[in-house]
C-alpha cells in the first residue's frame, strides 16, 4: 500500500496536512505510480542529500522522469562544477538585482492597464505576466511570443509531472517549438558574432560569450539553460507572488503589519517561500542501494528532496504552521525553496526582487484588497501554490 498519493486532488488541495503526517508516519514516504518512488520529508535528510551528490545524482533529471540533459539541474560535478562557473558570468546576484529599478517600471506600467477596473483575477493580471517578460527581458526574446507560448510551457509542465508524461519516452510538440524558436535565436546570435555584429546586452548573450579557462558553453548547453530558466524561472516567481499575497489576505493582522511597515517586506517574501514552497522538490537518483531511515531504497530510484515538507519540520521550525512575517529574517532565509548545496537556484536573487518589488506596489496602489472568491490551485503536481486569485480592490 502506498504511503501517500502525490497526484491526488486531496494531497493538492492540504499538502501541509499530508506531510505532517508522512513525517511523522513515513519520513520516507513511498509511491508506486507510475513506478516505485519515494520521499524524503524531514529537513535533515533533505538537508544531507543534496549535499552527497556522489550518492544522490542529478543525472537522470530533478523531476519523476527519468530524464537527463545538459542543463545545471541534471548534471553533476565536474561538469556542474565548470558549467555554474559559466553561467555565473551571465547569470549573478549583481547583475540580476540590478534589474529592481526596471522591474518596479514595468509593475507599475502592467497595473496603469487594470487598476481602475477595481477586481480581477491577479494572477492573470501580475503574477503571471511580470516573471514571464523579466525572462523574455533577460533572454533577449520576443516577449508577446512569450505570452503567447507561455499557456503550453505550463502545460509542459504539467505532463512532465503526469504520471504517464514521467515516463522516459515522453515527447510533446509543445516543448518542440519552444525548442525550436530558442535555437533560432541561438543560431541567430551565432552569426551575429560571426558577422562582427554589436550583440545584445542580455542574458542570452553573456551566456554564449562566457570563457572559463579556455572553455564555453555549447549550444546544447545555452538550450537546456534557455528551456528550464523559462518554464521553471518564471512560473516559480508566478507561484511566489500569488501563494504571499494569498496568505497575507488569509491573515489580515500580517498584511496589516507590512502594510504600516514595509521593512517586513523581505520578511514576508521568505516567510511565503517557507510556508508555501512553490516547487514540492526535486529529485535525486541514488548511484548505489542505500537505507534512508531504515528504508531500502534500490539502486537507481527516483526519491523526492521534498522542500515543501522540510520547510515545515518542527525540529527546525518553532510553530512551523503559523505564518508569522516577523521571524528573524537570517533564519528565515534558511528555507529550503530555492534548494541547498551545489545546486542552490541561481535565480533566487531575481525572484526575490520581483516578489518584493510586486507586493511593495500592491500595498501602495490596492487598497483595502480583498478575496471576491475561493482561489484555484495549479494542477501540475510538481508545483504548489494557486493558479487564480480573485480578488477586489477600492478606488483611490
């Protein structure tokens, strides 16, 4: 019998409850659907495997599928160790943090088109669109084609997570285009730098220029970080900026309290990130047969690095449940969402920035807002958090 089943409605709509109990019940929690997999729920075992990359590889992928690439999330080191310092040339907190200014424009300029209209859903309306042209922004892509291909990324997604799209011989035609318009683009670049051309200053570019002792970035390479920072860079920060605006309205005395003081809004930003993981986990294939808590676990099996549920562990955690915007923000920032150790998500200063920067608008331009329905929850398992937020604001 299965410990929990990670694709049910149930688990989607209490993901706290299910892994409270797995914790206490089955800290290493087992699934057979579509195969036998597991997951580990406590922040110490979490904590240990990702960082005994040796024995918990990245190599077959960070989701159920058995599914390698050339992207930093499905390789180890060396490769991973050489290729991050590639990327970090493009791709650093300095340079993304810098883009606050340029954000806070672009919030505003989206929010001048719906402001007056007084309700709406604000997923649609910000928490979906802002991400998605920062990453167009960052890309060098056509960001009305980003909006128009972004609904089938999700929908990527969502299959990859699907218990039959997990299994290793899933194709779609979806992640086909998006593979073909990304290495236009790259081929494109390529000849501007065979041409002597003046290239662009973005992301995309300092990618294919990076140089780290005599060695650069194939085009394989630059595809993988395309395809994974654009679904996964701009559907996580989506996620962010809806599940913190959700739980500030579920508790009135929080937003209260950011509101009268916004130095709490980076307080609020990684309170949201530990409360409400936006990704479940990622997962690790074990090199040899091992034990995890007296766990057989067979050489070559998917196991979940559950972020979600080692955010909420009370040996961590003073009153994991309670959402409280004023705990220490050095300890807050010890969360598991952007991951630990090696492979500690380069994009975490980004997505900090844009959540910080949304929610500081929010405050400012929506008064008195307000829940005008129930949210809806995203349905890709892998993800957490709500895909519509119906809300209602008064006129200034």
């Amino acid at each position: 019998m299965d410990d929990f089943d990670f694709f049910s409605d149930a688990f989607r709509a209490d993901p706290h409850s299910a892994y409270a109990r797995m914790r206490g019940e089955c800290p290493v929690a087992h699934a057979s659907e579509p195969y036998d997999w597991w997951a580990a729920t406590r922040a110490d075992d979490v904590s240990q495997m990702l960082r005994k990359y040796k024995l918990w590889s990245s190599a077959e992928g960070p989701g159920l599928a058995y599914a390698g690439g050339s992207a930093l999330v499905s390789v180890d080191p060396p490769q991973h160790t050489s290729d991050r310092r590639l990327v970090q040339q493009a791709f650093n907190a300095e340079t993304l943090e810098a883009m606050e200014p340029d954000i806070r424009t672009l919030v505003g300029a989206e929010m001048d088109t719906w402001q007056a209209g007084g309700e709406g859903d604000l997923m649609a309306l910000l928490a979906t669109p802002v991400p998605l042209i920062v990453i167009a922004w960052l890309l060098g892509l056509d960001v009305d084609y980003c909006r128009e291909i972004r609904p089938r990324a999700d929908a990527v997604v969502a299959r990859n997570a699907d218990i039959q799209s997990a299994k290793p011989d899933s194709r779609n035609r979806d992640r086909e285009e998006e593979t073909t318009y990304f290495l236009r683009m790259i081929a494109e670049r390529r000849q501007m730098m065979a041409d002597g051309a003046e290239l662009p200053d973005d992301t995309l570019t300092a990618l294919m220029t990076a140089e780290v002792d005599g060695r650069v970035l194939t085009d394989i390479d630059v595809l993988g970080f395309m395809g994974f920072l654009f679904i996964a860079g701009s559907q996580t920060t989506t996620q962010l900026i809806g599940n913190m605006v959700w739980r500030l309205l579920q508790h009135p005395d929080q937003l209260e309290l950011v509101r009268n003081d916004r130095s709490l809004i980076p307080n609020c930003v990684e309170e949201s990130l530990r409360f409400d993981a936006p990704v479940h986990g990622l997962f690790r294939t074990n090199t040899e047969p091992t034990e995890l808590r007296g766990v057989a676990i067979p050489e070559n099996s998917k196991v979940m690095c559950s972020f979600f549920s080692a955010n909420m562990d009370p040996e961590m955690w003073d009153e994991p449940e309670r959402f409280d915007i004023t705990r220490d923000l050095d300890t807050l920032k010890k969360h598991f969402a952007f991951g630990k150790g090696i492979h500690f998500c380069m994009g975490a200063p980004l997505s900090r920035v844009e959540a910080s920067v949304a929610l500081d608008a929010i405050l400012d331009r929506l008064p008195n807002l307000r829940l005008t329905g129930e949210p809806t929850f995203i349905s890709a398992p892998v993800l957490h958090g709500v895909e519509t937020l119906p809300v209602a604001w008064d006129m200034a």
